[in-house]
C-alpha cells in the first residue's frame, strides 16, 4: 500500500510504501514540547520505504532541539512538518505525519500516547533503528 502525504501547500510531499499492507496504522502523539505545540501524532512501517519530494528546498526550515538527534522538516510557506528524520550509522530514518495523509481510511488509524522523556539517546537510536522507516530518500522537484 502506498500512503501520500504533504504538507498543506504541498511543498513537502511523501510516498511511504507500507510492506505489507496495514491491518491498522499506529498513530503515535509524541509528548514532547515541540509535538505537543504542533500535534505532531507519527507513524512509520519498519519494513517500508519512504520517497520524500521537495518542490522549493529554500522554502523547507530544519529544526533540532533536545539531544538533536531528530530532524523536523518544516514548511516555511504554511508551517506544517510532515516528516521527521534521524541519521543513525550513515543510515536515514523516518517518521511521517499521520495528520499529512491524503485519500487514507482514517478508520485505520490506532491513536496512542507516547512519551520518550525516561529514554537516554543510545536508547532512543536503538528505538528509532528498529521502529522507524529505514529506507528513506529526498527528491527535488526543482
């Protein structure tokens, strides 16, 4: 199954092929200052692949804060972040945002909590090596 996404002016834009397709989709809202501002709810498929297209890089910010191990790619023209990323061992990783889905079944989506705060960050790369979405590649469209 191919979810696609973006942000609302569709300047950041992904494909995650999700392999094999879902019975549900975990839609995690991380606690974080920063999610909790943004309401940022995440997800990803482990065994997937994620194509990311930018349409104007100048107009994408990149933010890091906490133990700047995650990425958050910002649209600078409307402000939503429909893709965080983290580089682990030369390998890129990522989450998507369920709230930039488009044309998905929101009866698919499993709406937990979750909180990282009690995690050190060689636990929370671990956690992100074994959850997130290991295949992940960025396109310009410019």
């Amino acid at each position: 199954m191919v979810i696609s996404g973006s942000c609302h002016c569709g300047n950041i834009a992904f494909d995650l092929l999700w392999d094999p397709e879902p019975a549900a989709i975990p839609a995690r809202a991380c606690t974080c200052s920063f999610c909790t501002k943004h309401g940022g709810v995440w997800t990803s498929c482990p065994t997937g692949s994620l194509v990311v297209t930018i349409a104007d890089p100048a107009a994408v910010s990149r933010y890091v804060f906490g133990t700047k191990t995650a990425r958050f790619h910002i649209c600078a023209k409307c402000g939503v972040v429909p893709v965080v990323t983290s580089e682990i061992d030369a390998t890129l990783y990522a989450v998507v945002s369920v709230n930039a889905f488009r044309d998905v079944d929101r009866t698919l989506l499993t709406h937990a909590s979750a909180s990282f705060d009690a995690e050190d960050e060689q636990s929370r790369l671990a956690r992100r090596k074994r959850n997130w979405i290991p295949d992940v590649r960025f396109e310009s469209t410019a």
